[in-house]
C-alpha cells in the first residue's frame, strides 16, 4: 500500500474508472481517482484494489 500513500489510489483503482469524480482532501489537483492523491471517501478494498467508496455522516438526513 506504500504506493498508494506517495502516488494516490490510482494504482488501486481499475483504470476504466479514473475519470469518475469523487470528492478531494485540501488542496489537491485533481477531481478524479486516476489524478488526485487524496479522496475523501472512505474505501471499500477487496483483494488490493479499490472496489468502491462510502461516506458516513450521522447528522444527515439521508438514508
């Protein structure tokens, strides 16, 4: 996982899937898995690769 701290989760991330938008940590280029290094989600990882994000806000009203 050490790549994934120094280049981002594109290394993770399946490649058809880099242009997707995700929300970004700071001031971090990028709005995208396959150009940020930094995404707000938390990550859903199966066998080494980033499957899928979730988020949880227990204020919200949304279920």
């Amino acid at each position: 996982m050490q790549g994934y701290t120094e280049r981002g989760p594109a290394l993770l991330v399946d490649e058809r899937r880099h242009a997707r938008k995700v929300p970004v940590w700071g001031q971090t280029k990028g709005e995208t898995p396959g150009d940020t290094k930094h995404m707000t989600l938390r990550a859903v990882v199966i066998e080494g690769r980033i499957v899928g994000v979730w988020e949880y806000e227990p204020r919200s009203s949304r279920r």
